[in-house]
C-alpha cells in the first residue's frame, strides 16, 4: 500500500519502495488555474529536500515546485511538456511530474499526511 | 443585457473593426512615388530575390487610417483613471513634452563632441541633483533605464563594495510583498534570494528578518511604502538589523510618490535606492517612452556607481567615460551611453515646475487620494489590513465569497462600464488582491465616479448576478481573450493565407 504525504507548499509525494513519485495537489492546480508550461528536472538531477525541482506557469502566476524529499531523479512525466492541462485535469495522477529515487526515508516524517493537508488548505480559504 | 449590435460591415458606430495591415495589402499600391531606379550590375550571383518582399501595399490615408484606428483601441492615462496598484498611472504633464521637444534636446545625439551638449550634460547633472536632494543621499547613477535595470544596478553595486571589503556574500532577502523584479534582479546577480513572511499588519515580520539576517546576507529589498499601501513602520529597527549584520540596506522606490517631498531616505537608513522617473516624476510608461532608473547612493556606496557620470569644473562639464579615468571605483557601464536623457528632460521639467512644496503636495494628495478611496469602498470590499493607506489601497477578494465571481471577472466588468482594472492578484499576502492607486491627478469628480461604479459592481456580484460577470466585457473590441489558449498555443507571427 502505498503512502501519500504533502507539504505546505502544496506538493505530493506517493511512496512505493525507494522510490517517491512528486506532483502538485489538487487544491495547487485550482488556485494556479489553467498550466501553460511545465520545466521538468534532467533525469539523474539530485535534489535535496526542499530543492527547486520543476517551474511551473499558468494563467496567473510563475512558481517553483520544490522537492518533497530529497534524492536522485529517475524518471519524468515527459507528456506533461506537450500537455500541461494534464495536471488541471488529474493533479494527483496522470499530473504527476517526476519519480525520484529517495535518499532518506526519514525525511518523510518532516511532511503531513492526508488528514494535516486537507486542515491546512481548509483553514487557509 | 441586450447583445451587442450586429451591424453590416462588422464596424461598431464610430469603432471600426480593422484588420492587420498585412490583410489590408493591395500589391502596388503606394503613398509615395518614386523614379525607377537606374540599372545596376548586381554581384549577386544570380542570388537576388526573385519575389515580393511582402511588405503591404496601401496608400498613405489607408495608412493613416489603420494607426488611427488602433490608437483608438487603445486605453492610456490620457484617456481616463488607470488605478494600477503599484505603477504610479499619474499624468504626464504637456510641459514636459514641450521641453523635451526643444530641438536643442530632441536633436541631440550620444556621439556628438562634448563642447556642443554642454546643456545636456548640466541637464543630467542637475536632475542628479534633485534626486539627491530629494531623497537626502549623496551620489546618483543616471544611467539604467528602468526601474528593474535601476535595482541590477544597485545590486551590483552593492556586490562591488562588498567585494572590495573581501567580504564576498550570497543571499539578499526579500519580503514576500516585494515586486517580482526584486528576487529576480537579486537572482540575476549571482545571489541566492530569500523570502521574508509579512506580519498580521500586513509589514514586514521584524523577527523573521532578524532570525535570516547573518554575515552572508548581501542585502535586504525592501518597498516603502510596500506593496500593500501601507509604510513600513518598523524601518528604523530594520535598517539598524541589517547594517549590524554588515549588510546593505536597498529599497525599490517604485512607490516613493507616496514618500516624495516628506521623508528622505537617507534619513531612513537606506543604502540604495532606485527612482522610477515614468512613476514619481511623470514621464511616460512603457509603450509611451522608454523607462527611467537612476539609482542614489549613500556615501559607501557611491565609489561603486557605474561609468558614465558627468562631472564640472571651471572648463565646463565632461563624462567620465571609462573605469581608467575614474579616480573612483565604478564597477563598470550598465547601459550603452549616458541613460534615457529624454526622460531626464522630462522629469527635470515636472520638479521645477512643481518646485520642492508642489512635490511635497504630490505625495500628500497621492495619500488623500487613495485614502478617499479605502475609506468609500472598505464597507463595500473587503480590507486586509487595517488603514490609513499611503498612496495605494489593497482590497482582497473576501467581499466575492460565495458570488462565484472572482477578482478577474469584477476588473473585466470594470473595463465594460470605462475604467482600466486595478492591479489584481498581486501583491500575492493576500487571496485574490485587488490593489488601487489613483495618483494625486484625479479629480475628486473621477474618483466619485470611480467609487460608485465599484460600489454598483459589488452590489451586483453580491446579488448573485454571476453571469454578468462571466460574460464581461461585453462592450470591447473583443470579449474575454482564451488566455490559455494564447498561452498553450501562441501564434507569434502572421503568414499569408494559403492560394
């Protein structure tokens, strides 16, 4: 079973094994609106927990999606360069960004789960 | 609401629907008339083009015409209120373009001898001056050519006395207020750029800048007033943390309209600052002339400024063109020649015209101003931060809760009923802004009928009627633009339709 942990800035990542799989939630993609260009991290790019991984623009506003974890990247959603509405339309699935070999589980305990996330976005608007 | 009218041929009463001017191309039709030129041997090899060049056909009023009637789309100070948050839409008065159509100005030229634009240079000279007065510090650089180009230079500045202590930094910290050119100047100049949260009282949070301040930090960006209209109170205790940590001390004087006349920098503490002379000193924005970005300087600092800079002596005045024949340490030149002088001609004309009491009257009725408009709206919309304002006033977006209008759908209403949109979503402290300056130049009259057009649109989107808003603008030449589309699938350039 795999386990889902967020940050405060809005990004996800799913465990499964060492490997961690790095999106934005949801409630991101609505308050960004419509994704128009997507910069995804070179394949064997490490990044420490925290780091500048993608930059991501919309409509509204430019950003940096950081690290959730640190570690090496492994893989990237390429698709989301042609298509950046993917991440409008599926955030926590198909939007996914990049898959990231992790270098230190511990440093999962510093995320929120589900429950913490959802209190955070709930309070905030 | 009644649909638009369909008319004939497209064209709305006296608005015409006017195509590109490549669409507009009759092959051999042309405003002037000149001889065919002799023949000539070309070299080309049998190179030479053989077709059109495809530069459009027209005649000179089809030419005329078409300019005219896209001017006519356009929206500008000149036309009506622009209250654009943070960007000092003020009136750009005649005056100053008359001098600046002097022809001893409007003619000159960056390369011609130095002993036939000596007026020029004392013209730099003595709106260095000014600016020096005016904001109490003893060096001004002239040259950048914008207010984001005045803050790279202040940057480099600052990294060049840095360096000559051997006191080479890496971080420079930003309030999360700041104007985005701020972290991306720093993060242009090699530096690594921090964020500093704002506090509940919508300034600077004086504990967390003290906690990020350490002997790596360059320097510390900060507006004031800041971005959300209101003065950072706290400065004197700001500029005493960053210079106990051996840091620099910049501000962004993009809003010192609000500051003018009243409160020197100098006296605040500040190292460096740049002044946008197309914001505080009426000199056109952007598509109306090109910026303007002087930098002062305090006096550690001033050694640093870049090449060129006018100095006199009894043989009249010079430039110091170059870092060899400056006998201090310029770190170098930031801009071809010797900055925008047109604008210097501009802005020189609006301070001696205004005089130092008429600069002290812009600030204070830049304030009133904007402090007539929190005042009138802030039952109406929804206020963040407790006022009075300086010279703009923030509004968030809480007033929409549950209309199911946002604060792009209320400003593209703004826009049917004949005022250009406030600056919206920025600053980002806070959710779906809405941020107001009027300037000292409106009347009380346009302001009145500014509050009341708000005032009627916030009824209206409290009522619930949300598809007004959805649809807005409905009386421009075009609807709401496919933003996303423009953005996904951007077409950049105009081709021929296919034969």
């Amino acid at each position: 079973m795999a386990t889902i942990k967020y940050t405060k800035e809005h990004e996800w990542v799913r465990v499964e094994g060492d490997i961690g799989t790095v999106g934005i939630t949801d409630h991101a993609q609505q308050q960004l609106g419509d994704l128009v260009f997507i910069e995804l991290p070179a394949i064997g790019k490490k990044v420490a927990q925290g780091d500048e991984a993608a930059v991501i623009e919309s409509v509204k506003a430019a950003s940096e999606v950081y690290a959730p974890i640190g570690g090496e990247v492994v893989e990237v959603n390429a698709a989301l360069g042609d298509d950046p509405a993917k991440v409008n339309a599926d955030a926590m699935g198909g939007g996914w960004f990049f898959k990231i070999r992790i270098a230190n589980p511990k440093e999962l305990d510093a995320l929120l789960d589900e429950a913490s996330y959802q209190d955070l976005v709930g309070e905030s608007h | 609401m009644s649909a638009p009218a369909v008319t004939i041929t497209g064209h709305r009463g006296l608005q015409h629907e006017e195509p590109l001017i490549f669409e507009r191309d009759s092959p051999g039709m042309t405003g002037v008339d000149l001889p065919e030129p002799a023949p000539v041997n070309d070299r080309l090899g049998g190179l030479g083009r053989q077709g059109r060049i495809g530069l459009p056909g027209l005649s000179e009023p089809e030419v005329v015409r078409h300019y005219l009637r896209l001017s006519q789309k356009n929206y500008a100070i000149d036309a009506g209120m622009y209250p654009l948050g943070s960007c000092t839409m003020k009136h750009n008065p005649r005056l100053n373009e008359k001098m600046a159509r002097l022809p001893g100005f409007a003619g000159v030229h960056p390369l011609q001898p130095v002993s036939t634009v000596q007026g020029a240079l004392e013209l730099i000279g003595a709106t260095g001056h000014w600016l020096s007065v005016l904001t109490g510090m003893p060096a001004v650089a002239m040259s950048p050519a914008a207010g984001a180009h005045g803050e790279l230079t202040g940057l480099m500045i600052i990294r060049a006395a840095l360096e000559d202590r051997g006191d080479a930094r890496k971080r420079v910290l930003v309030p999360e207020s700041a104007h985005g050119t701020n972290p991306a100047s720093a993060a242009a100049c090699g530096y690594v750029v921090e964020s500093i949260p704002a506090n509940e009282r919508g300034r600077v949070d004086l504990g967390a800048l003290k906690a990020a301040l350490g002997p790596d930090v360059a320097a510390f960006m900060l507006t004031n007033p800041n971005t959300c209209g209101l003065f950072e109170s706290d400065i004197i205790e700001i500029a005493q943390a960053v210079h106990a940590a051996g840091a620099f001390f910049y501000c962004d004087g993009a809003n010192f309209n609000a500051i003018v006349g009243r409160v020197r920098p100098a006296d605040l503490g500040i190292d460096c600052m740049h002044i946008n002379l197309h914001k505080t000193f009426s000199t056109p924005h952007g598509g109306g002339g090109p910026g303007s970005g002087p930098v002062v300087l305090s006096a550690a600092l001033a050694p640093y400024a870049p090449v060129p800079y006018v100095v006199s002596d009894k043989n009249g005045f010079r430039l110091v063109e170059s870092v060899e024949e400056s006998d201090a340490k310029p770190f170098g030149r930031i801009k071809g020649f010797h900055g925008q002088v047109g604008m210097f001609v501009r802005a020189l004309a609006y301070m001696m015209s205004l005089g130092s009491d008429g600069l002290r009257q812009v600030a204070e009725d830049a304030v009133l101003n904007a402090n007539y408009l929190l005042a009138s709206l802030k039952d109406t919309l929804s206020v963040p931060f407790e006022g009075p304002c300086m010279h703009e006033a923030l509004f968030d977006d809480r007033f929409l809760k549950d209309t199911g209008v946002s604060t792009l759908d209320f400003a593209k209403a703004m826009i049917d009923e004949g005022f250009h949109p406030m600056t919206m979503y920025f600053p980002l402290v806070v959710h779906g802004a809405l941020l107001m300056e009027p300037t000292e130049t409106e009347s009380k009259a346009t302001l009145d009928t500014f509050i009341a057009m708000v005032r009627g649109l916030a009824e209206r989107a409290k009522g619930g009627d949300a598809d007004y808003f959805h649809g807005a603008p409905r009386l421009t030449p075009r609807r709401r633009l496919d933003e996303t589309a423009a953005a996904r699938n951007p077409i950049l350039r105009w081709s021929p339709p296919a034969n």
